[in-house]
C-alpha cells in the first residue's frame, strides 16, 4: 500500500513537473535568439516590440534586460546583478518538486527490500509453524509476496528515476 500510494504521489508531482516546465516554457528560445539579434544588430525599438511575445525563461530574462538597459538607470553591475538574482529564482523554480521525486526513486527499491524481509520472515514463520510438515505452498506465499513488493518497488523507482533525469537535463540546457 505505501508503494501504491508513492506512485500516486510520483504521478502527481511529475504532471506538476510537466506543467510546470510548459508553463515556464523551458527550451522555447527562439523569441528570444531573435530579440537577442536585433538588439545586437541595433534595431532596439523592434526588439521592445518582439519582447511581448512567447514566453520562456531566457525570455524573460532578455525582457528584463532589455527593458533596464533601455531605461538607462541602472549601472551595468546593478544590471548584471538584477539578471543573475532573476535567472537564479527562475532557474530555482524550475528545480522545484525534483527532490521529493528524486527521494521517492531512492527509496523505493528499499521499501520492495523491505517487502522482501518481511516475505521471508513470513514464510520462515509458516515453516517454523508447519514443523516436519512443511507445505510449499505454505512458503509460496511469503515469497510471493517478497518478489512483488521488489517488483512493485523497481516498477515506481526506475521511471521517475528515468524522469528525474530528463528534468535535470532540461533545467542544464536551460542553464
């Protein structure tokens, strides 16, 4: 039951994870590779104009930029300073919900250990009861449970696991 109910939590967390990253637009940068170039190439006011557009983190960012180096009051250092804290929440915020995910792939394949021990111990328990009697399928049913809690406990482990990995990679390309 406690893996049944991690699993429901997992999927949870990781549509959150979805939306989240869809939200944010993470990996949509070519809105703001355009504004980048236009304001590079000097046409500014078409680059204000641009900055409305698709939102995603380096967006954002280059919004925020822009908009403070068009005001001209701000130094260049308070600039790159209110950049850098922007980027690092935004990026922070992309990181949000990977560590409960993270610590549920962690510990899930201990909890289908722990249903292992608990199996023998149950199977061992029907033997000690059975005496010089001993039924196999007396046993059969503390193994199986053993074997399904393991395989319940990898079945929730390795997907989010897989998942934990892609965010991660997603936030890095973000970065």
């Amino acid at each position: 039951m406690l893996l049944g109910l991690l699993s429901v939590i997992t999927l949870a967390l990781a549509f959150a994870k979805l939306i989240q990253f869809y939200v944010a637009g993470t990996g949509r940068h070519v809105n703001a590779r355009k504004v980048l170039h236009l304001w590079i190439s000097g046409e500014r006011e078409v680059a204000m104009q641009q900055l409305g557009g698709q939102r995603s983190v380096l967006g954002d960012v280059l919004s925020h930029l822009v908009r403070g180096a068009s005001n001209g009051c701000s130094t260049e250092t308070q600039l790159r300073e209110d950049i850098e804290r922007i980027y690092l929440n935004k990026i922070a915020n992309l990181r949000s919900f990977l560590r409960p995910l993270d610590m549920i792939a962690q510990t899930a394949p201990l909890i289908g250990l722990f249903g292992i021990v608990l199996g023998m111990i149950e199977a061992f328990r029907a033997m000690q009861g059975a005496g010089a009697h001993v039924d196999p399928s007396v046993l059969a049913g503390g193994i199986w449970v053993a074997l399904l809690t393991t395989a319940v406990g990898l079945a929730v482990a390795i997907p989010i696991s897989v998942f934990v990995g892609w965010c991660d990679g997603r936030i890095e390309r973000e970065h």
